[in-house]
C-alpha cells in the first residue's frame, strides 16, 4: 500500500494521499519515510492541505468565530506578534515582468485578498488588459504552484465560456519569480459590491433588476454548458460603464457531472481549489475519487452567498449557484448583505429574509422569488439560472407591461381630456352638460374597466404569492409545533429538573414561530399553537413551583435532622426545657412549608400526599403533636396536630392505638405482642413514645425488643433499647446498651449522641481507650459541648485519678464552661488541693446560675472537704430549697454527719431529719438523731429514739448495739448485757457483742465507785457503723 | 482515534470537580458580564448569575446536545431568561433601576431578535475564547503561537511555516492537534464533533 502511495519526487506531483493517512500523519502516527513524504507532498497539494484542514476544523460550527476573537481576549503572552500585520503589507514592486514579456504594466486597478489587477498594455496588439498577479505575501515557490491551477482552471473554464456576460481570458503567464499571471479583457466599470455599495449614484431598482436579469442570463449560460461558477457574490461581478455584466473570477468552477469535458491538464491536478482568502472558505471532507471527479465532498464559497449544501461540504449542483443569485437578488432589493445571514440556522434565516423584505416594500412576486431561491432545501429552489432568468424576465416585461399600460391610459385620458376642451366651445350650456356627463361616464366606466383589470391581474399575482409563502409559514409553524408537543409530551412523569430541561427546549422551538403565528389564516393551528403555549408556560410556572417547595422541603430535611440529632443530645439545664424549644422548632419549621395551625387538615393531606418528604413531615408532625400534648394537653394547637396526624396517617389500627393513647391507658392495656403493632415502624415508634411517657421502661425494653426483630436496622428503635439498656432499666447493662449504640451508629455515622453514649458505655465496661477515642470523635463533631470530656473526668474522678480527671474538666470548661462543667471541675480542683482556685469557678458558677444543682452540690461538697461548716450550711440550705428538687442523701448524710462531729449537734439535727425522710430504708439518720441527743446528754429522749430505732429496724444490728451502749452509759447494765445477749446469739455480730458485754460486766463491777464513765472509742466506733472491724 | 471526555461531561460527573469549577469559571462572568452591559444592578447580577449556575448544576446531567446548532447557548438563555424573569417577580418591589425589562427578556427569548444574535455571538467568541486560554498550557508555545497565527489571525501555513521556522506539515499538524484538543474539549458548548476517520457518508 505505503509504496503505491510513494509520491513522485518532482513539484507535487504524486498521487493524492488516503484522508486515514493524513489523518495519521496530523497525528504523528506516521513512519518516517512516508512522513517526509507526505510533508514534501502537502507542500504543493491543495487538495490534500484542504482534507487537513478539514480534519481538523471538525465540524466545529462556530470555525468562523475563532476569526472574531480579539487578541485582547487570549492571554498577552500567547499573542505575541512581531513586526507589522502580514495581512496589511504592501509591496510596490509587485509585479516584476520577465523582460522579455509583451505586457507593460501600467496601474494598480483593484486589490483583493489574495490577488492584484493591473492595468496593463500588450505591446503586440497595443491594446489594454487586465493582468490578475498573485500579492506579493502570498506568493512563494509553493503557493505559487497552487495559483498556477487556480489560474488555469479560470483560464480554461471561461475559454470555453463564450458568452457576453463572462469576462474572457486571453492568456496565461508567468512573472519573473515564477509566479503566474492572467490576462484578461479589460473591463471600466465597478464591482456590483461597490456599486451597490454606493448610495449617491445608487441606480434605479429597474436596471437593478436589469443588470441582475443580465447575471441570470451569464450564469444559465454557463449551467447550459454544465459550468457552475460556486462563488458568485457582488464583488466577483463587474458591471461595466455602460451597464454591461461581466461575470469574473471562475477559479472555484466546475463542471457539474460531465468529465469529459474536462481539458488535458498539464498541472496534473485532479480538483479546483481556491486559497484561503479574507472571505473565501474552502476544504474538503473526504478523498477526491479519480473516477469521480466533480463528486461531493469540498466546502468553497463565501459565507452569506454560500447555499447550505455547498457550507457542509455537500453534492454542488447548479441550484448552488441559483442560492448564491438569490442572495445577489436579497442584496439588490434590500440592501441587506447577505453575510449578516451567515450565521443563522435554516429556518431563522428564511425568517430574516422574510422581515428584511417585508421592511424594503419589496414587490411580492420577487419577493417570492427570493424566498425561493434561499430556501435551504434545492428541490424547492428553481432549479436552475435559465429558470429565475425566466422569472425576472416575466417580471421585468410584467413590470414593463404594467408601466407602458399605466402610460397608455394617462397618455389617453389626457387626449381625451384635451379633445374635450376643443369641443366646449361649439356646444351650448346644454347640450355641454350632457356630453361632458355622457363623456365622462364612457371615460370613467373604460378607465375603471382597464384599470380594473391590471389590478386584478396584479392582486391575483401577489395573492399566489401570499397563498404560498402561507403555506410555508404554515409549514414551518406546524413542525415547530410538532417539534414542541414532543417535548412537552416527554416532559411528563420526569424528574423536575428534566422537565424544566425539556419544556425550555419546547419552548425553544415554539419561540421559533412566536412572531408568525399571528400572521396566518388558519385559525385551528394558531389556535393549537397557543393552546400549547399557554400550557407549557403554566408547566414552567408550576415546575419553578415545585423546584421552590423542593428547596423548601430540603431545608426542612435539614432542620428535621437537626431537631432529630439533637434530641439525642444531653439536655442543657441552662436552656429552656428541651420540649419547648423542640415544640418551638417544629413551628417554625412547618410554617416554612405552609403548615400551621390556621390550616384544615384535609388541605394539609393533599400538601402531604404531594409532598417527596413525608417521613420526615410525618416524623415531624408526631415528635410536634408529642411535644405540644407535654406542655399543652388538650390545646387548640395539641387538638389541630392529633386531626392532622389522623388525617395525614390514616391507618385504622394506628387510630385505635392513637385512641387508647390519648386515654392515658396503663402498658398492659396496650397490644403490644399484636404483629401489627411490631409490623409498621410508624406503630412502633408511636407505642414506645408513649411508654416512655408511662415510664414504663421494662415494658418498653420488651416491646422493642420484639420490635427489632422486624426492624434490626432502625435507627430509632436501637436508640432507645440502648438508653434502655444503658440508663433506664436496671440493672444497667453497658455491653447491651453498646451494641445497639454500635447499630446507630452504622446507620448515622456521625451523630453526636450516639458517639457520647458509646463512649460512655465503653467507660462503663473499663474500656478508657475506646472511651477516650469515642470522646474526641464526638468533640470532633459536636465541638461546642463538652459533654464528652465531662464524662470522662467524672469517671477519672470516679477512679481517683485527680490529675487526668482535672486534664479532662479544664477541657471541658474550656469547651464550654456550663453549670454541670464548672461544678465537676471546681470541685475536683478543691478535692485536688488546689482550692482557692476551685472555690473561684464554683463561686463564679453559681454567680452567672444560682439556682444550679450540680453546682450548689459541688459547693457543698467543697465546703464539706474544706470543713467550711457555715459555708456548707447555706449550700445546704440552698439545696432544699430548690423546688423539684431532690438531694443526694449521701451528701445530706455527710452533711448531718460532719456538722454533728465537728460540733454543731443542734444544727445537725434538721439534716438528718431530712436524712431520715429521704432514706427511711437505713437506720443511720435515726442513729445519728440519737446521737444528738447523746451530745446533748439527754439520755432519755436518746433512748426513746434509739428504742424505736430497734423497733424500725428488727433486722439491723447497729440500733441494738448503739441501745446497749446508751443503757450502759445510764448504768441499765442488765438491759444492756440482755441486748448484747440477744446480740451475740448472731454469729456475724457474736465476737463484738462478747466484747462489749465484758465491757458492760467490767463497768457494772465499777458502777459504785466509778459513776458513768464511757469509752470514747467506742463511742465513736457506734458513730460510724461502717468502719466496724 | 483518541475520544477524550469533554469539559461538559466531565462537569456533569461531579459538581465538585475542577471541570465543573471551569464551568463555573467560564460562564459567571460571561453571564454577569452579559447583564452589567444591559445595566443590571450589580445585587442582581450576582444573584441571577447564581441562580443561573445553580440552574445549570441541577440540571445540567439533563442537557442533551438535540443536534441542533446552539442548543447549549440556547438552552442556557432560557435559562438565563428563565431566572432573571423570577428574580424581577421575587423582587418585584425592590429592583425598579435595572434596565433588564421584560422587553428586553421577551427579545431574549426570541431566537431571532438582535439581543439573540449578539447574546449567540458573545456567547462563542467568548467560549472559544476561554477554551483556547484553558488548553494553551497543555501546548508547547509554538505549537499554540501557529494554531493562533493560522485560525485567529489567518495567515497562510506557507507564512507561518517560514516564520516559525518549520515545516507546513508542522503547521497542520499543529493546528490539527489543538483544534482537535479544543473540540473535544467543547464539544457541546460549542458544537462540534470531532473528525472520525471514516468521515461523512
């Protein structure tokens, strides 16, 4: 293959190359030897340059933009351009004849893209001619070979054009630099460009009309003999002083299918091609096929006078060239040049062409014609130049017809009119008044008559035209139509961003026949036509609609969540109660989607049911219902909120439960082993709820319980049998607790709660580390609570560990310093030793929240270690002061305790009182009353007491010995030794009581001499029961 | 024959990714641009430009090159008119010194208007514009100076080749590859394909 496609080493000359190879040579996939080859082949071949360039335009629509881009737009340093524009050099010294040339040149005449015209004088027959060169900046070794066959195309083409209109070539040449050079009839005159250009000696539309009737004339000569020109425009048509066309420029031609006549060609080029100029486009699509040599498949013209075909590279034919004279023709008639056309798609060019006409009162019929000769699809243009030449001949003659008949008749009347004038003298008054009437009426009846007629003919004429540039119109604003409802049908049942995609793009193609529509009698497709418009912008409005409600839904998806994840936050005692703030939340987030209490449930049930969110509406709605039946049961709000879940979730089974619910029933009144109450999370989640509310946990463990097996992977569910498991239902049972927890947290990664009760539950089992790693996670993603880090200094602390649980309070109070924080940390700094600075945050605690238990009890505490007894006091007394409120009675017992040993028995006494009605279950409060009263050595009230101390706790062995030590110290011996027997008789107490009872027998002995005389250590051994050996 | 994925279609895999960003990049300004000529507030031009975008975002995996020619800048000036429509009736009460009138949109959404043809020529010089600035530094320097010589400035290969100093072959090639680079780049934008080595037919 490769060495068939060897090209021949002189100028150029070899075969043509396959568009697969040059396409792998632009691609550097080619081996080096045939690479030279083809670099050195391209140098001379235009056909093989174009195949390249059109490779690599593509099919980019928009190439020509690329032209229109001002440098300044590109980066300044891509740009860089040196020396002056080569486009506007100019050189005198064009034009070097050989010496021994016939010509002199004379002037420059004209100057194009690419070429220069000089005038010129062959000295052989001493007349002037036109010397066509190529410009200097164009001209080298290469291009010049390139001219060469351009210039010999034109030559031979209009050689065998013998025709009036088409400028004749005399001969070929070469310059001294080898460049070629042709000569040709000299022509005075102007370009049609220029001389339509210039408005002051603007000629008459009719020789206009004549002058383009003339170009018709030149080029269906042309088509007769198979030529077609491919480049007609303005500026490649002269128009000679005295009116003459000459048609120029035949260097794009070709012949239409008939090969033979195609004449020996010495340059052993195989198709025509023109340079790239300011305004000529020119490529190839595909490889010229030698068997086929006029085939399809190359782009030439000018933009503008180009037909589409001719612009994608299609089959040429002589309708091509019928497009190029319409836009002549539009040019003529309008003014309107035809570039500015250029860029407009089909159908939006026929448009134009239509206002551009319609704005120029052009004539109908040429109107019509100028439509025709522009319509982009060939068949329906007239098909060849001999026929639109046959068109504005009719014309130019009808418009003669017209004007000769309009001149007869006025040439007639006036005769009329004159011969009249004559005759009134010889006629009397009379007999005038009847003539001139009888006169009149012939004259007026025959020119009504003729006049008549022309206008007839002429209406006639310009409503053929009407009929069907109707039909047309009609045409085209049926397939936009059609074009539209597709698009509108498609956008049904899409999501709504597809939809709004599709409905533009409906009306896209409606907006195409907006402007007509209105213009057309037929009134059921101006009315289909409407009808669809109207529907599609009523389907944008509601699309944009239902896009808003999409935004509005996302945001209350977001503010659900947050709600959600926050109600598995701990409280913030400093915040209004969760229930309120959450209630509050709800509100506002449903008013945002239209839902309050001023709106009917029904309507809320159509809002729903379009709703793409309604587990999240319906999650929301149950969680604001629960909240508003805490705070405000039986409220309008409460009421409005049960009617709209009922309405919204109108299951018949969840309605009964929904019933029993709000009857306040008790958990075994519920059906909670009823499939259908474990089937549907809805049920679930509503019965729990309301089991929660019952505090009633162990029912509400089993119920879920049940309920996870249907539904293991339900966020909800596993939350609460992890609380449940971890908090509620003792006993406590972290491991339980931590695997539901680890559930959650496979479902929701990153929800705070859940990583506070992992970590928790991992402290609870002893395991710090993963306690620790799941603190600074949840830090991580709940920065602003300190939750976390409290945790794990209450547990250090809990160890004794003062020193990493203090690290872990600063952290938290740095995190946020709540009451809660501040009363661990402070504490724990005064258990640590470092008291002053202790007290300060627990006193600027309590400062900024007075009222705080954990800080009024951390205070207490404080005091308590510090042995501030005054300070303890009013701690205390602040303690039970608060309402809802109740105290840990350790801490009152240490309280009583240390008040009564550091010698405040009176000021004991309230504390363990309240000791003892907080944990009636212990005898310590009532022993430490009998105590005070001991302190106080009123032995009598103390053994009172301590009696029904006995009494109170059969089964407890301390009031029994504290009785017999009391009747010891009032000398009872016996009634004390009798106590102490019962005593000894239990064998876990049997080794104290022998021993006291050697005490009591020792000082019953002693009694006479010796009085009451008590032992302190045992005294104080009564006192703290605990510390017993 | 290499087919690379477009700017387009790789904006549409990811909003986060950095062709989305160009995307971005190239259309803000040509849309705010667009509206600061027409003398639209500065406050409405940001917000349009973002509801334009944030448009596009949402439903720029819907848009589907229909073969027509334009269809993206098309598509984008519904868009465009689209939202600035529902920016004026959102702020019905607020802009009154803008002179982007109903008029001027109901123009804009006419495909044969003059706004139309300036909004479809602004529309392409610009893009190509942008694309050529975003593939210049994939090219060496010479390669991108003979693409701009040959297209932007149309000068012959013959000129380029002698004053670049290589051979016209190279200018092709040169000219080949970015062109190549550039549609597949904007394909859809800019409504192109790019060349099949079986050609038409």
């Amino acid at each position: 293959m490769e060495s068939e496609q060897q090209p021949r080493p002189e100028l150029g000359h070899g075969p043509h190359f396959t568009q697969e190879q040059l396409q792998q040579f632009l691609n550097d996939q080619t081996p080096a030897p045939l690479s030279e080859a083809i670099e050195s082949h391209i140098d001379h071949c235009t056909d093989c340059q174009s195949i390249m360039d059109r490779l690599a335009e593509g099919s980019l629509a928009v190439v020509d933009q690329l032209r229109c881009i001002e440098p300044g737009m590109l980066d300044a340093e891509t740009t860089t351009r040196k020396g002056p524009d080569p486009r506007y050099t100019t050189d005198d010294d064009e034009v070097a004849l050989r010496p021994d040339s016939p010509f002199q040149l004379q002037k420059l005449i004209a100057r194009g893209g690419m070429g220069a015209v000089y005038l010129a004088t062959d000295q052989r027959l001493q007349r002037q001619v036109a010397i066509k060169v190529i410009r200097q900046e164009f001209r080298d070794q290469r291009e010049n070979a390139r001219m060469k066959q351009r210039f010999l195309r034109e030559a031979t083409i209009s050689g065998q054009l013998q025709h009036p209109g088409i400028v004749p070539i005399h001969e070929l040449g070469q310059l001294k630099d080898q460049s070629p050079f042709i000569v040709m009839k000299l022509i005075r005159g102007q370009t049609l460009s220029e001389l339509l250009r210039n408005q002051s000696d603007r000629f008459e539309q009719r020789q206009l009309l004549e002058i383009f009737r003339q170009i018709c004339n030149a080029i269906s000569y042309a088509h007769s003999r198979n030529v077609i020109h491919r480049d007609l425009k303005p500026k490649n048509i002269m128009i000679g002083d005295f009116g003459e066309v000459q048609i120029m420029d035949w260097g794009l031609a070709k012949y239409q299918s008939d090969e033979s006549q195609l004449p020996n060609d010495p340059f052993n080029f195989r198709e025509p091609f023109t340079a790239t100029t300011d305004e000529t486009i020119s490529g190839s699509s595909e490889q010229t096929n030698p068997g086929e040599l006029t085939r399809a498949g190359y782009v030439i013209g000018t933009p503008g006078y180009m037909s589409p075909e001719q612009a994608v590279g299609h089959q040429v034919d002589t309708r091509s060239d019928v497009f190029a004279l319409g836009a002549i023709l539009l040019q003529i008639l309008t003014g309107t040049t035809p570039n500015r056309l250029a860029n407009s798609s089909d159908g939006n060019r026929l448009n134009e062409v239509q206002s551009h006409l319609h704005k120029s009162d052009t004539d109908p019929l040429l109107a019509q014609l100028v439509r025709e000769c522009l319509d982009p699809n060939p068949d329906r243009r007239p098909q060849s130049a001999k026929e639109l030449n046959d068109k504005i001949s009719d014309f130019l003659n009808l418009a003669d017809e017209r004007l000769r008949k309009a001149e007869i008749q006025k040439a007639e009347a006036e005769a009329q009119f004159d011969a009249e004038r004559k005759r009134q003298t010889q006629f009397t008054w009379f007999s005038i008044a009847i003539s001139i009437f009888l006169l009149l009426a012939l004259v007026s009846s025959l020119l009504f008559l003729t006049e008549r007629n022309a206008r007839l003919s002429a209406k006639l004429e310009v409503e053929t035209a009407e009929i069907a540039e109707a039909r047309s119109t009609e045409n085209r604003i049926q397939n936009n139509y059609l074009e539209a409802s597709d698009f509108f049908g498609r956008a049904t049942n899409e999501p709504i961003a597809q939809q709004v995609s599709l409905l533009n793009q409906a009306l896209i193609a409606l907006s195409r026949s907006n402007s007509e529509v209105d213009e057309i009698e037929n009134r059921d497709l101006q009315n289909r036509f409407k009808d669809l418009k109207r529907k599609i912008e009523d389907r944008v409005f509601q699309a944009n609609q239902r896009e808003l409600q999409e935004q509005r839904e996302t945001r209350f998806v977001i503010g659900h969540q947050k709600i959600y994840s926050q109600s598995k936050m701990p409280n913030d005692s400093m915040e209004m109660t969760a229930s309120a703030k959450v209630e509050q939340d709800y509100r506002s987030l449903f008013q945002e989607l239209g839902i309050g209490p001023t709106v009917d449930p029904t309507q809320i049930k159509t809002l729903y049911h379009q709703s793409a969110i309604q587990n999240e509406v319906f999650d929301g709605l149950t969680v604001w219902y629960r909240q508003t039946r805490l705070l405000e049961p039986e409220s309008e709000k409460n009421l409005w909120l049960r009617n709209v879940i009922r309405a919204v979730d109108p299951d018949p089974f969840r309605n009964e439960l929904r019933d029993l619910i709000e009857q306040n029933v008790t958990a075994s009144e519920l059906p909670l082993d009823d499939p259908r109450a474990l089937e549907s999370v809805r049920s679930v989640i509503l019965l729990a709820s309301h089991l929660i509310n019952l505090d009633a946990f162990s029912d509400q463990e089993n119920f879920l319980t049940a309920a996870h097996r249907y539904h293991p992977d339900n966020f909800e569910i596993n939350w609460q049998l992890g609380t449940l498991a971890q908090v509620q239902v003792k006993p406590k049972r972290p491991e339980k607790a931590l695997r539901h927890y680890l559930a959650c947290l496979a479902l929701e990664p990153d929800n705070p709660g859940v990583l506070l009760n992992v970590s928790r539950c991992h402290l609870e089992l002893d395991e710090e580390e993963e306690g620790i790693a799941f603190a600074e996670k949840f830090q991580k993603v709940a920065p602003d609570y300190s939750d976390a880090y409290h945790n794990l200094a209450t547990y250090f602390f809990e160890l004794q560990d003062i020193r990493t649980a203090t690290k872990y309070g600063k952290k938290a109070y740095d995190v946020r310093p709540t009451s809660q924080v501040s009363a661990l940390y402070g504490l724990m700094l005064v258990a640590g030793g470092r008291r002053s600075k202790g007290f300060k945050i627990l006193k600027e605690g309590l400062l900024a929240d007075p009222n705080s238990p954990s800080l009024l009890e951390a205070s207490c505490r404080a005091f308590l270690i510090a042995r501030k007894l005054d300070d303890t006091i009013e701690m205390a007394d602040r303690l039970l002061a608060l309402p809802q409120y109740s105290i840990d009675p350790n801490l009152l017992g240490s309280v009583s305790y240390t008040l009564l040993d550091y010698g405040k028995p009176v000021e004991s006494k309230p504390y363990f009182e309240r000791w003892k009605k907080l944990a009636p279950e212990i005898p310590d409060p009532s022993l430490g009353l009998v105590k005070i009263e001991i302190v106080r050595q009123d032995y009598d009230a103390a053994e009172q007491l301590c009696r029904q101390a006995v009494r109170d706790f059969p089964n407890n062995s301390q009031p029994r010995f504290l009785l017999a030590q009391l009747l010891m110290k009032s000398e009872k011996f016996d009634q004390s030794l009798e106590v102490l027997k019962g005593l000894a008789e239990d064998e876990d107490q049997s080794y104290k009581a022998l021993r006291l009872i050697k005490q009591v027998q020792k000082a019953k002995q002693e009694s006479a001499p010796l009085g009451n005389e008590e032992s302190p250590d045992e005294d104080q051994d009564n006192r703290s029961p605990k510390r017993c050996p | 024959m290499e087919t690379s994925v477009s700017l387009l279609n790789r904006a549409k895999v990811s909003r986060n990714s950095d062709a989305w960003k160009r995307i971005v990049e190239i259309y803000e300004p040509l849309i705010g641009n667009w509206l600061r000529k027409r003398s639209v507030a500065e406050r409405d031009v940001l917000d349009i430009t973002q509801d334009v975008l944030y448009a596009l975002s949402t439903s720029l995996n819907d848009f589907e090159h229909n073969g027509r020619r334009g269809a993206f800048r098309n598509w984008l000036r519904f868009i465009t008119v689209n939202r600035a429509r529902r920016h004026w009736q959102k702020n019905k009460n607020q802009s009154t010194d803008s002179s982007l009138t109903e008029e001027l949109l109901e123009q804009l959404e006419d495909p044969n208007s003059d706004l139309t043809r300036q909004w479809d020529e602004e529309h392409d010089r610009y893009v190509l514009a942008r694309i050529i600035q975003l593939i210049t530094p994939d090219f060496d320097p010479k390669v991108m100076e003979a693409f701009q010589r040959v297209t932007i400035h149309g000068q012959s290969p013959a000129q380029v080749a002698q004053q670049l100093d290589i051979s016209k072959g190279q200018v092709y090639k040169y000219k080949y590859r970015v062109m190549q680079r550039m549609i597949s780049e904007a394909k859809e934008i800019i409504d192109a394909e790019v060349t099949s080595p079986s050609g038409k037919e």
